[in-house]
C-alpha cells in the first residue's frame, strides 16, 4: 500500500523538523572547534533527561520495533521478558557499574580493558566490537528499517536503506552524541506516543470500536496461549524463552552485556555530568522499558487477528500501520523512521568513537583533536555504507531477525560478562584469564549448539558464562600472582545512591512483580 499525501507531508515536516533542530544544537560558540570530548561525549554535559531518553531511543530501533513485533506475533507476551527484565538490569548498572565507569573518566569500553588489563585485551576487543556493529546490529536496523518502509510506502529495499543511512548521517555526522542525545527526546517522544496510539488503533479495531478495554479483553480471550510469560517445555516456542531461565539463566547475562558494556548504549552515561545525574537517567530509563511492551509486542499479538495471513512475523507492525488513519499513519511512520535513524546514530558514533580513540589514536597519538573528529566522521560513513551492502546477504533469509541477532550474540556475551564482571569485582583476574574468558565464549558457544543441540541458547548462554568464569579463575590463579597491579580499588568507588534512586528502584520491582504474577 502507498503511503498517501499527507502521511508524507506529515513526515517530510519531521524529518526536515529534526534536522534543523541537530544542527541548531550542535552549534559552536565563535572560536570554539570541536574535540573528542565534544564530539563523542557531548563535553560531558548531558543531563539526566538526556540520558534517559537517548537510552531508549538508542535501544529502540527496527530490530526492536519490527523484530519484537514480530516475535509477539509468532511467540506472545513471553517475548517481553527483554525488555521488562532489562528494566531491572538497568538498576543493577546504575548502581554498581557506572560508578566505577565514570570514575576511570573512559571514552569507550576497550579503554576501560586496557586500564583494568593490558593493551592487548583492548586491542582484542575493541576489533571484534567494531565487527559486530557493523555486520549485525548496523546490518539489522538498516535491514529492518527498509523493510518496514518498503512494505508502508512500497519503497524499494536499497533505496529505502540508502534513505536511512543518509538521513540518519545528516542530523548526526556533524554535531556527534550531543546531536543524537539531545534530538533523541523528540524521538523517544514521538515513538512513545506514536507508538501506544497504533496499540490503541488496534484494539479499538478489535473490538468493532468498544473501547480499548473490550479490545484487550477480547484479544486475552482469543489468544490466551499469546499471555503466557513463562512458557512451558510443551510449547513450540520453548527453545526461544526456556521457562524459568529467563527470570534465573542467561537472560541475566544477555542483559548485563547489552546495558552494562555495550558502547553504543553505555556511551550516553559516559556523557553525564556526574554519577548522580547519570543514575536519575538510568531510572529514567527503566521506567521507559517497563512501558516498551505495550508499544512494541502488543501490537505484533494484535497482528494475529488483524492480518492473520503474514507471509513473515516481522510483517506485522508494518502491516498494522496500513490499518492506521490517513494522518495519523504519518506520525507513526515518522516515529518508527526515527527508532531508526537515532539507533544508527547511535551506533555509527559509537563505531568511530572505538575505532578512533581505541585504534587510531594509538597508531597516530599526536595528531590535533580537530584531525581525530575528522576521523571520526569519516569512520561514521564507512560504516554505514559496509552495512549497506552486507545487509541483505546477513539478514534477508531470515524471517525473525530479533531472535536471530539474539541468537548471534549470544556466542560472545557471555565472555563478555565474565571479563568486565571479575574484571571489576575480582582483584586477581589477570589479563590471559580475561582473554581466556572472552575468546572461549565463542568457542564453547559453537561446541554446545554442536553437541547439545537440543539446549535452548538462553541456558546455552547462561552455562558458558559460568564456564568462562571458571576457565578465567583457574588461569588467573595458576598465574600466581598477587592482586593484578590495575585491579579496580572498589574502596575508593562510591556506590552510595539518592533517596530518589532508591525509591525508583523499589518502584520497578514491584510493578514488575505485579506484571509476572498477572500474566505467570
């Protein structure tokens, strides 16, 4: 279906809208050039409302709007485990992580390996996340992305990937993270807002126009198998969500990768003014995430009875979108392009912000902050065109792309974990034990899926963390040494929180002992 005038008039205002308000933030004061702190931490300056937003519009993207929508249709409310467990998540890193984080006064994630380990694991890392950036989330979004624009606008997939890219580079490439942080509120806004009119569309049309709550009652009463959130071993979903472990496994570790050592997503805490600041983002944020099913995996179960006949689950949103009002289908079409465009800022700025301060850099440590911008901005193109042309051959075979990037990264989050965890909160962890740690998480990973095929990959993931945990205490400890000469000194980390955190905290658990024990 074509997308009619005003749908497009509406979105030609917010694209051109938001491109003029990045420039207008991103501007200098006479005199003033753009450093490395400018660019990719904003100067240090973001405030708490900043972070919070940027986090979720950096998080919610085409693999999570059109993946998770996806996986709603074809699984149910189970899939919303993601995002209601990172709520809590959330918590754990604002409390015990960010302080040590912001005390090392880090750019980028490698670089905190290298101060806790040594240049290696830095150098090891740092290649290996470049990689996943690029060929599987950049891949992802832009896959995905042009995907919902092909089947709301009937856009070819190339240029609709093009289309992304370019805008996406226009608001972001000159202003860096200040430009993505501070446009993001207007992103996260627009697909709050967007996107629980498109769930209330929805049920309303449901419920042949009686109210949204006759629409959810009918659509519990139809699908009651859609409402399960801990499913059992007889389901044909169990090998995707295995029951029990997505509360007591290796979601956990899933989790604490994405929220705790992801750059694209960490960078935004990494800006804030102080640790205070950075954790009222951080709560900000978990409250976002309790309220992302309803906007992302609502409307994917609501797809079962409103197009039932998808050739692909990941059809779903944007078929949903069809159903919407002319006008109004433009606010959500503009809130669904800018999940997208602020995810590949995100993530391009995070791409040149680890190939530039941890790769460049140390090949040319002398050259001006001005040249390292330049870098920087050049690294950002690249990277989405490699994306661009890697992202059909990645992604196009694939008809639920959230389960498959889950699926691929969890190969290496669980190496991941184990190096920052003990890395943090183990003296004697070593730099052979991390990097131990780190590369046989791939390894186990491939042994276990070969071996034991039957295991789904959620108690895969939480295994091989325990396993890589284990491999780097015993080469540490046949290391036999003292505490490692870098470890972090937690005495002198101040893991004190405010009242607000606090009451923030207890807050989010109890609404999400509320949702488990409603929908078990």
């Amino acid at each position: 279906m074509q997308i009619e005038t005003l749908d497009l008039a509406v979105f030609v205002i917010y694209v051109v809208a938001l491109i003029g308000i990045a420039w207008w933030v991103s501007r200098e004061k006479a005199g003033h050039e753009k450093d490395t702190n400018d660019y990719f931490l904003a100067g240090s300056s973001l405030p708490w409302w900043a972070i919070g937003a940027s986090l979720i519009a950096a998080n919610i993207s085409a693999e999570q709007i059109i993946g998770m929508s996806g996986s709603g249709y074809q699984i149910g409310l189970a899939i919303a485990s993601y995002e209601w467990m990172a709520a809590i998540t959330l918590i754990i890193v604002g409390k015990y992580f960010l302080p040590i984080f912001l005390k090392h006064k880090i750019y980028t994630m490698p670089q905190f390996l290298e101060e806790r380990y040594d240049h290696r694991v830095r150098k090891v890392m740092a290649i290996f996340w470049l990689g996943v950036y690029v060929f599987v989330n950049l891949t992802a979004v832009l896959w995905l992305g042009a995907l919902a624009i092909n089947t709301i606008a009937g856009v070819d997939m190339v240029y609709g990937m093009i289309f992304l890219g370019a805008f996406s580079l226009t608001y972001s490439l000159y202003g860096g993270l200040k430009a993505v942080a501070l446009t993001d509120i207007i992103q996260v806004v627009l697909l709050v807002f967007g996107g629980l009119f498109l769930s209330y569309t929805a049920l309303n049309l449901i419920s042949d126009g009686n109210g949204v709550v006759q629409g959810f009652v009918t659509l519990t009463n139809e699908l009651p198998g859609k409402f399960d959130m801990i499913l059992s071993e007889d389901n044909p979903h169990y090998m995707d969500l295995p029951g029990l472990s997505v509360l007591l496994g290796g979601m956990w570790i899933m989790n604490l990768s994405y929220w705790g050592f992801n750059q694209y997503i960490i960078q935004r805490t990494l800006a804030a003014k102080s640790v205070a600041e950075a954790q009222k983002g951080i709560a900000f944020a978990a409250f976002l995430k309790l309220l992302m099913p309803l906007i992302v995996v609502l409307p994917g179960i609501a797809a079962v009875l409103l197009v039932p006949d998808l050739q692909r689950p990941d059809q779903a949103y944007p078929s949903l979108m069809n159903l919407m009002p002319v006008g109004l289908k433009g606010i959500i079409f503009a809130a669904l392009v800018a999940a997208i465009v602020s995810s590949l800022a995100s993530m391009t700025n995070s791409v040149s912000t680890i190939f530039t301060m941890d790769i460049y850099k140390d090949k040319r440590p002398n050259e001006s902050q001005h040249h390292y911008v330049k870098v920087g901005r050049i690294v950002s193109f690249v990277a989405l065109v490699i994306a661009m042309v890697a992202a059909k051959p990645l992604l196009g075979q694939f008809d639920q792309a959230f389960q498959y990037i889950q699926e691929f990264t969890g190969f290496f989050t669980p190496g991941i974990v184990a190096l920052f965890v003990l890395g943090m909160f183990w003296k004697r962890t070593t730099a052979n034990g991390g990097l131990v740690a780190a590369l046989g998480s791939f390894l186990l990973s491939l042994l276990l899926r070969q071996l034991w095929p039957e295991l789904p990959f959620i108690d895969r993931v939480g295994l091989v963390f325990l396993l890589c945990v284990g491999l780097a205490v015993i080469v540490s400890l046949l290391e036999k040494k003292e505490d490692h000469p870098n470890a972090v000194e937690l005495s002198e980390v101040n893991f004190a929180t405010t009242k607000g955190f606090n009451v923030a905290t207890l807050a989010v658990v109890i609404i999400l002992v509320a949702f488990y024990t409603t929908w078990w």
